[in-house]
C-alpha cells in the first residue's frame, strides 16, 4: 500500500509561527502522544504502523523541499520515501491538492492496483490509521467493487460556523454513502455537522482520473484546486463512503489551532543551523 502526503502549501495563515514563512508548516513542532516532534514526524509515525505499507510519497514544493527532503531522510525508516515537487516556489505560484495528487500518481506504476491513502500535511489525530485501512476493506468486500473514503468527524452545533467557513461538509445518504461534499459552504447553506477530515482512501483507477478532471477543469481555479472537488468527481466513478472517527482531531491551519497543540518554544536556530537534524543531509 501507499500514502501521500500533501505538503506542498505555504501555510500563509501561520507566518506569525512558521518565522515568516522560513520553515514548513509540516516541520512545526508539537507536543503529541509523549513526543516533541514536527508534525511531519508525527505523520510519519502513525502511517508506519500500516501494515503493508511499502512507500510514502510526499508531495512538496520548490521553496520548501530541502527543509522536508531532509527531515525524511533523518526519519528512521524502512520504507521507501518519494519526494516530487509540484514546481512551485511562492504562494502566488501556488498549485493546489489536486494538482500535488496528479504529480503523487505519476510516481506511481501504471501496473500498481493496490488502493492509495491521501492526507493533509498539517493534521493531528488520536486514532490509528489501520482502522481506516480494515473498514476500507470491510466495505470494499461488501459491496464487491472499488470504492472511495473520506475519513470525517461529527461536530457538534456549537461549532457551526467555524466547520462552516473551514472545511469540506459532507452530505451522507444511506449506511454512511456520500451524496455529495460542500467545501466550505458558510453557514447560510452548511447542511450537516459531517466534516472531511482531509483523510481520503481512493481506488487506483479513480485516482488515475485526476488528470481527466484537471484538464476538463484547467479554467476553473476554485475547482482545478480544491480536492473536495475531486471527490464529487468520483463519487460519479464509484461508491464513496465515509468513516467517522472519534476522539481529538486538529487541523492545523491557524496559530491558534497550532498553540492549542502545546508546543515546546519554538528555536529556530535548531532548524536552520548547519548541525540540524533536518539540514545536515544533502
């Protein structure tokens, strides 16, 4: 099985944290699970408890991939990390989910059928990813051909208005069954408290569409960008279900979100100095 990491932002939100841009939003530090590491690390951490799990590709841009290429090869790891770069090198440049997702299935064997996890670079979460993998496959042999997932979580209303604003919203029909995603609809036309989680499970064929979509989309820079798009595309190829998850989940998009995960004081200098665990790799 592969992952992909969706590293390729820039993380404007966050510059007051990330020492104005000078480090990748996914090398932040946070406090989880008895450890003080980057969030990428943290990442990396769960996905290697997969079982299967033979390589993980992580999607980044110009500007940042150094930071992140090294940080993966300080990462004690036996399995196969790709690094591919969507070729951006500023915000303004900036080229979206979709498009990180597109270069991801390039890297990967025509031949290959197994089913691909995707998610967001910059989310904590408490449960175990080989739950999503088990219910995948549980559905999967239900249903007698390939689906899709969209891993979510329940809000509850007091919170309305922030998913609203923040997040794609799911529109659910029977047994769990995704009619349709709403990115960030706002509250006037928020439907359901379900909210993607930026945790996806695709089938390869589905996944070998993106470059369908793009191109019928290349016009359209709100859905060339935006995965939650993508995701309405599939539903048309393919059942797509979701997974509720419980527990804490964070995403951390904002430095409130970030401060909320407790960080050590943040000391530059250890990220940029020639002697850092993430520089001292060519």
């Amino acid at each position: 099985m592969k992952a992909v990491i969706l590293a390729g932002g820039y993380a404007n939100r966050l510059r007051s944290v990330t020492d104005n841009g000078r480090i990748a939003k996914t090398l932040l530090p946070i406090e989880a699970e008895g450890k003080n590491q980057p969030i990428l690390y943290f990442l990396l951490d769960k996905i290697h408890a997969i079982k299967d799990i033979d390589e993980i590709i992580v999607v980044v841009n110009d500007l940042y991939k150094k930071q992140i290429s090294n940080a993966c090869k300080n990462y004690q790891s036996g399995v196969k990390f790709t690094i591919v770069s969507d070729g951006s090198n500023g915000p303004e440049q900036a080229k979206g989910a979709n498009y990180a997702i597109l270069m991801a299935n390039k890297t990967i064997p025509q031949d290959y059928e197994d089913n691909v996890l995707v998610m967001a670079s910059d989310n904590y979460f408490e449960f175990d990813l080989n739950e999503i993998v088990d219910k995948y496959d549980d559905i999967s042999s239900h249903v007698c051909e390939p689906i899709n997932m969209v891993i979510s979580k329940v809000y509850p209303d007091s919170e309305r208005e922030y998913i609203a604003n923040n997040f794609g919203i799911l529109n659910l029909g029977y047994d769990k069954k995704i009619n349709s995603l709403d990115e960030k609809p706002g509250i006037e036309n928020l439907k359901t408290n379900n909210v993607s989680l930026a945790i996806y499970m695709f089938n390869r064929p589905d996944l070998n569409k993106i470059g369908e979509y793009m191109e019928q989309n290349k016009s359209d820079k709100k859905r060339r960008d935006s995965l939650g798009y993508f995701i309405n595309y599939t539903i048309q190829n393919s059942p797509t279900y979701t997974y509720e998850i419980d527990g804490e989940f964070c995403d951390i998009g904002t430095p409130d979100e970030y401060y909320k995960m407790r960080p050590a004081e943040i000391i530059y200098d250890i990220y940029y100095s020639n002697s850092s665990p993430l520089n001292n790799k060519k």
